[in-house]
C-alpha cells in the first residue's frame, strides 16, 4: 500500500518573541495566550484600545478564550500582536481550493481591511500546489476604485514529472511554487487559473492549492498524486494553520505632518517611524536602549542591560539611561567590554596595595575606601555568588579586608554603610524625607539606628571613568575636619548610585536666612559678617589646607547651612557633580548656578580657584544688599546683582543697594570694606581677584577691628557683645592667618544666639 511520505520538517512558524509591553492601566492585558498591548485594547467600546481600529474582541466562553479583530470586515482570530504586527487567522479566507471540474478559474478577494489601519505585509507568501496552474496575486492601483488593479505578483507550479503516479513533490519545485507579495496594501485579488488549454495537455492531477499567509515551506515535500483529492490540504495540517500577517499603524498622516499635532502618540524615549512611503499613518518605537509601550505615557523605559552581564567578567556594568557601560576596577586596565579589550591586571597592583597597607592608618583608611569601590564591583555581580567570590579573591579583596582589621580606628572615621542600613534611616527613601533636590542627586533625611540624624545624598548615575575620582575626592572629603564644612560621615556603595551620608545641619540655608522675611529675628550685620568670615575661612581651607586643592564650583547661599548655633556648614561640594554621567563641556558650563556663575568660566569653560572667589563675591554682596543674585522683575542688564553692585561701586553710591538693616547697623566703614573684598572677588577678570586666602584675611581683620571697637564701648550691652563676637570666631583650624592663629580660640560652648538676641 502507499505510505504516506512523511513530512520531517516542521512547518512551524516561528514568531517573533514577547516584547516588553502593556495594555492601558485597567484593562485586561491578555486574552487566553494573547498579550494585547497598548494601543490595541480588549473589549468592544471599553476605551481600552487607541481607537475602535484596535478593539479586540475577546470570546472568554472559548477553551481557551481566543481573541478576534473587530476591525475587519470578516471575524480574523488574532494570534499575535508585535510592534508592527498583528497576526491572524481566518482559514477560509486564505485558500483556493480549486479541483477544476467546469470553472476555467477560482479567485479569492483579500478585502477586509479598507478603511482599517491594517495592509499586508510582505512577512506573507502566496503558495500554490498543483501541477500546470497559473497563480496571480493583484492589488488595487488606488485603495479606494476597485475597478483599477495595479500591480501584483504570480507564479505557476509545474510538475517535473509527467507519470500518472506522480512520485513526490517538493517545495518550491516540483508541484509547489511560492511567491512574495508586496507590502502596504490593503486589498488583493487572488486568481487561480487552470492551464490546460493554454499549455495544450491535460492537467494531471485534478485539483490545485492556494494559500496565503506566512508559510516558510523550505524542504516541504508531499506526495504529488495527493493533488487528486480535495482535501489536500487537510492531509498535511502544517500546511493550513498558518497565519496572515498585517501591518498596523496610527491614524492616516506621517509623522512630519504628526510632529506638532496634539495627538501625536509618540509619548517618551520613543521616535516615530514611517518608513514604509506611502502608506499612510506611523508606527512609535522605543528609542535603542529602552523598552516599553510607547504609545502609554510617560513612554518606553531603560532596559538594564547590566542584567545580562554584558562586560568583561572582570569588568565592572553600569547601567545609564539608553545604554551602559563597561569599565575595569582598579588595578586593571582595558575597556571592560567582552568583545573587546577586557580588563587585564595591572602588573604589580597587588604588590602595591601591600606596602600600602604596611604604611599606616592613613593609607589604611584609602584601602577601605579602595574596598568600598571593588565591593561596588563586586557587589554588582552579587546574583552568582560563585563568581561574586572568585572576583573578591581575584581582586585582593579578601587581603583588604585584613588590612582593614587591623585598622579598625579608621574604620570608626569613616563608616561603610550598608544600603539596607540607609534605606531603614530615609524610610525607604520615602519623598517626605526628601530634604533637597539638585542637578547632582537628592537629599534625604534620614536617622540611623543609634537615632543620629543625617542627611543622605543620592547622587545621579555613575560615570565609570569618574569613579576613580569620586572614591578620591571621598577620601580628600573624609579627611576634611573644619568647623564650617559639612562633615562626610560615610558612604554606600552597594547601591547602584553611591550614597553619601553627611551630618544632618538643622537650620537650613543661608539663602533663607537672608531672603525670607518670616525669619523670627533680624539678620543682624555683625552675624552677616560673622557667616561671611567663616564661608571665606572654609573655602581657604579647601582651595589651601587639603592635600589637594578641592574648587567647590557651586558656591551660593542656599549651599550654605547653618547649624543650631548658626554656624555656617558649606555643603554640596564637587563630590557629585564631578562623577556625573557623560558631561560634556557645555553641559558643565550650565551646571553652575545662575547668577553665581564666573562669567569668565562661563567663557573660556576653564573652572580655576578664582571662580570660586567670584562666586564667594556674589553670596558677600548677597548678605550686604539682602537681595537675591537675580532679579526676575528688572530688564536683562540690571538682573545680575553683582552686575547692579558693580555699578554702585563705580558710582560710588554704596547705600542705595545696601540692605536698610546693614545700614543701620553697620559702620560705614566696615561695611565699605566688605564692599570692596566683594568688588575685587567680583573683577571680570579671574587674575585681578583676590585668592580666598586673601578674602578669608581680609574679612577676619574687618572683623577683629569690629570686635575691638565694640570692646572698648563700657556699656554693659557692649560687654555682652564682645562675649558673643569671641564665641563666633572661627576655629584656629587653618595655619595662614596669623590672627586666628596667635587671638583665639573657639569656645563653642558659648552659644551666641541666646546673648546676641
Ligand atoms: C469611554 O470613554 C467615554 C468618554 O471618555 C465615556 O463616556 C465612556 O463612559 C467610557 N466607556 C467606558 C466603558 O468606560
Ligand atoms: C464564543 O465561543 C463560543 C464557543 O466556541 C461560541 O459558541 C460562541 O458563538 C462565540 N461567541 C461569539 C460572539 O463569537
Ligand atoms: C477607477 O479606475 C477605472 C480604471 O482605471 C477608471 O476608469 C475610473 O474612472 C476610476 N474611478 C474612479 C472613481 O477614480
Ligand atoms: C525556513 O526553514 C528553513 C529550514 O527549516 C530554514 O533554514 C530557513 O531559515 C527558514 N526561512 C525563514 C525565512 O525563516
Ligand atoms: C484521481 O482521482 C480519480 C477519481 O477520484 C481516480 O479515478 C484516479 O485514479 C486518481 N488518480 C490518481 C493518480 O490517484
Ligand atoms: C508626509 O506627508 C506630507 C504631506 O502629505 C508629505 O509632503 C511628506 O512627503 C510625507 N513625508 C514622508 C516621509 O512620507
Ligand atoms: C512645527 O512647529 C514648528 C515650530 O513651532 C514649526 O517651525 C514647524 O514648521 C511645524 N511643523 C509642521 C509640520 O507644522
């Protein structure tokens, strides 16, 4: 008996994988197997979908329930729904069965999508079995007149051979023929013609095949005398179960026309995408590095690339928004990328780090923070714990730890934090702790166990070439002990963005002080002049005292805290900024605060010490005029207050901006002193300003010489004050002045506030 010829290959189609996307909030997101995303929407009139063009209709009395498209003109399942298409099934209305007893030709007319925003896509395939046939596949010249057929497609299958048995057929070839059809239509005629009389011999085998949809019929082979009988088809299930492919789009304009519309449905980190000329309506996409609907606000989201390693295993990934990076820990150069460079170990690092560690506490203290970075590292593969401990070892962090055990003093100088530590002190990062918001991170107040406040400042995305640079200005930062800077606690860097943990100050800022009128007391001058000798004094020491020079770079009153005793804290200093992601010079130029800016740095783009000054100059001018570094109620040129104050100088009427308090309480001559250090810290150009050193000098001896005229009144008011004025002195914690040096020193002990006011 005849066996059928088995068919080995799988007809199978394979279709595109699940993409990352969701239906509108509310709405069902699958029906049985089907994920329906956004625009397309489940229910009839639910308001689920973009528009009644995506209505999929879900039948849940089905097992499984299987979901129709609505649109067309006839019930299509649909089987699948991707970026730019919907996959159907409708079999009666994707074959010809053609067994040619009378008719001279069978046709089928793709129609059910006029006035949808569905056309075929050329993903289908018209195939054909028979032997002598000619298949034609035509489509409108106009999509509305259905009288004028353009242009289309055909192909003939014919049978090699010529026996009544047949033999076997194969795909395309011997019996079968396939052909492609072209995108973007929404109509096609499908005509089966038979080619009898035309060749001028008797069709061997009675019937012929059509089907259309996307057949990948590579290797199919059958048994040719199979095309004697109708059911054909049937014989070889693979061969009709597959599906119809549409493209789908938005509305009926491209997106040019779409760019300004306010309908325009591209939401975030999506373009638009109307490749296909002249079809109408546009597909949104994510933008490369995101993943999403971008059809539902706030649109397409990051993809964490770093899930999926993607660098070196002795690299180290940070994920950024779009993309990520490769970078290699200390100790090791090479891109850190997998494909490319790698990370190779630098000769000797190892041998490095151990007579480091041989020389002290100091040093001691850098290898926790250089732990602290390779726990980044390593901590960022903490999902194989295997090759988690591997890369410990490899990167000497097991000797670290050693080294860090027998320095434990260091480690109550500086603490590690844990994140779960941090995220327990800001409750969970909760908004209502959130202290201050700035280009460089948030700041969140937070209380540790032991019930201390602090604040904790989550920087923005880490640069890889700049984490060197964070972990040394960490360290520079943690070395830092003076009286008017905000003091570094410790860091988290177990957590994708570091954390610093500072201590909590609980006056809040300068800025404050001096421009809100509801302050509970007047901001007296000789406490104006106090703060401004103990911010010159704290910038010295950064720009002077520090093993390296540290340049704040955002000098302004609202950096500027003040603790219980008002005490001024300068706060927020280059640590973050200068480990951002991906600045390039411009961006930088724009990161300085308006107003307080270095016109001359905004220029040339080269940040020196003496921008700082600049910046000093205007927060001195601040607390001089009480008003704010811009003024948005004044035309462009009188805006800038440094710019207003200069031009005072120059005219020599000092008193008509200087705030009336000042005025009153100061003496003309202090105060014309105090203006002249801000004049020279405000020089256009950087080289005729005064050092901060200089500034901080200057400003103390102003300030010694009030101190000592106000001890020589004899009132008893006046006693009180030179108490008060010697308790305000700075800390003798920075060597140039002689003043602070040989006078005095602080006796914090003394709180000012309760004899001054
Ligand atoms: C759909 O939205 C329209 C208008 O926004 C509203 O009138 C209608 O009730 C909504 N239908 C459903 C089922 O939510
Ligand atoms: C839903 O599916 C059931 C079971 O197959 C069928 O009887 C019913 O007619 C379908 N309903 C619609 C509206 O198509
Ligand atoms: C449709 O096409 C036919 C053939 O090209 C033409 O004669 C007819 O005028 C067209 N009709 C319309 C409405 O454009
Ligand atoms: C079709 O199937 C063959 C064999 O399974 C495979 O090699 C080929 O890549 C497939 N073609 C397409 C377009 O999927
Ligand atoms: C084709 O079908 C006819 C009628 O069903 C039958 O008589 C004939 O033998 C068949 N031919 C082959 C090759 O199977
Ligand atoms: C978009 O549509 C406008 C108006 O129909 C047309 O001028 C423009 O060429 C189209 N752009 C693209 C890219 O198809
Ligand atoms: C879109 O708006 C911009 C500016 O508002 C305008 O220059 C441009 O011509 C507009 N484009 C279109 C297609 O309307």
């Amino acid at each position: 008996m005849f066996l059928h010829i088995v068919c080995l290959l799988s007809l199978a189609v394979a279709l595109p994988s699940n993409v990352a996307t969701s239906p509108k909030p509310g709405c069902e997101s699958t029906c049985g197997n089907l994920q329906v995303p956004y625009p397309f929407g489940i229910g009839i009139g639910s308001n689920c979908s973009m528009s009644s063009d995506f209505d999929i209709y879900c039948n849940t009395t089905d097992n499984p329930p299987r979901a129709y498209l609505t649109r067309a003109a006839s019930p299509f399942e649909v089987v699948k729904i991707s970026e730019t298409n919907i996959y159907v099934k409708n079999w009666r209305q994707q074959q010809i069965v053609a067994c040619y007893a009378s008719r001279e030709y069978f046709s089928l007319e793709i129609d059910y999508f006029a006035n949808s925003p569905y056309t075929l896509s050329d993903a289908n395939q018209l195939t054909v079995f028979g032997c002598d046939d000619l298949a034609i596949g035509q489509h409108l010249s106009s999509d509305s007149n259905y009288s004028a057929y353009g242009a289309g497609t055909s192909c003939a299958p014919y049978c090699e051979s010529r026996e009544v048995s047949g033999g076997t057929g194969s795909c395309p070839g011997n019996g079968c023929c396939q052909t492609s059809i072209s995108k973007g239509k929404k109509f096609m005629m499908t005509r089966l013609i038979n080619m009898e009389q035309n060749w001028q011999r008797r069709k061997l085998f009675s019937c012929s095949f059509l089907s259309l949809g996307m057949l990948n019929i590579t290797g199919f082979t059958f048994r040719l005398s199979d095309l004697n009988d109708s059911t054909f088809l049937n014989k070889y299930p693979a061969l009709t179960d597959i599906p119809l492919v549409l493209d789908w789009r938005i509305g009926s304009q491209n997106c040019s026309e779409m760019l300004n519309s306010s309908s325009f449905a591209c939401k975030g980190n999506s373009y638009c995408d109307d490749s296909l000329a002249g079809v109408q309506g546009y597909n949104c996409r994510c933008m490369k590095g995101y993943e999403g609907t971008p059809y539902l606000s706030p649109g397409c989201h990051d993809i964490n690339e770093c899930k999926n390693s993607p660098c070196h295993s002795n690299g180290i990934c940070i994920n950024t928004p779009g993309s990520f990076h490769c970078y290699c820990p200390n100790g090791y150069y090479g891109d850190g990328s997998k494909n490319g460079a790698g990370c190779i170990r630098m000769p000797g690092s190892n041998s490095k780090v151990a007579i480091g560690a041989s020389l002290g506490a100091g040093m001691g203290f850098l290898l926790l923070l250089l732990t602290c970075f390779w726990l980044l590292k390593f901590l960022k593969k903490r999902k194989n714990k295997k090759q988690k401990e591997e890369f410990f070892k490899r990167n000497g962090g097991l000797l670290l730890q050693q080294q860090i055990s027998k320095h434990e003093d260091i480690l109550e100088k500086t603490r590690l934090f844990t994140a779960k530590d941090l995220d327990m002190a800001t409750d969970h990062f909760n908004e209502s702790r959130i202290l201050g918001q700035g280009g460089q991170g948030t700041v969140y107040k937070g209380m540790l166990s032991d019930g201390k406040l602090v604040a904790v400042k989550k920087s923005k995305l880490v640069d890889e070439n700049q984490v060197e640079q964070f972990i040394n200005e960490v360290v520079i930062l943690s070395e830092i002990n003076q009286r008017n800077v905000v003091k570094l606690l410790g860091c988290c860097l177990e957590t994708e963005v570091p954390l610093l943990v500072y201590e909590f100050i609980s006056n809040g800022t300068l800025f404050y002080l001096i421009h809100d009128d509801s302050a509970e007391f007047p901001f007296l001058w000789n406490m104006r002049l106090k703060i401004a000798v103990e911010v010159a004094g704290a910038l010295a020491y950064l720009h002077y005292a520090t093993s390296v020079p540290i340049y704040h770079r955002d000098i302004k009153s609202s950096n500027i805290l003040l603790d219980e005793k008002y005490v001024s804290k300068v706060s927020d200093f280059g640590t973050s900024r200068s480990i951002e992601v991906d600045k390039t010079h411009l961006t930088t130029l724009v990161k300085g605060t308006f107003g307080y800016l270095d016109p001359e740095y905004f220029q040339s783009s080269q940040f020196t010490e003496k921008s700082d000054v600049y910046s000093f100059g205007v927060v001195l001018v601040e607390l001089l005029t009480g008003k704010r570094p811009i003024s948005s109620d004044r035309t462009e040129e009188e805006r800038s207050l440094a710019t207003r104050f200069l031009l005072c100088m120059e005219r020599n009427n000092l008193e008509t901006i200087l705030n009336s308090q000042v005025l009153e309480q100061g003496k003309r001559e202090e105060l014309t002193a105090v203006a002249k250090v801000a004049q020279r810290c405000l020089n256009l150009n950087g080289k005729n300003r005064p050092t901060m050193k200089e500034v901080a000098m200057e400003l103390e001896s102003i300030k010694m010489s009030q101190t000592l005229s106000t001890s020589v009144e004899t009132t008893f008011e006046g006693v009180r004050l030179l108490n008060a004025e010697l308790a305000m002195l700075p800390d003798a914690d920075y060597t140039w002045t002689s003043i602070s040096e040989s006078t005095f020193t602080s006796s914090d002990v003394t709180p000012f506030m309760t004899k001054t006011f």
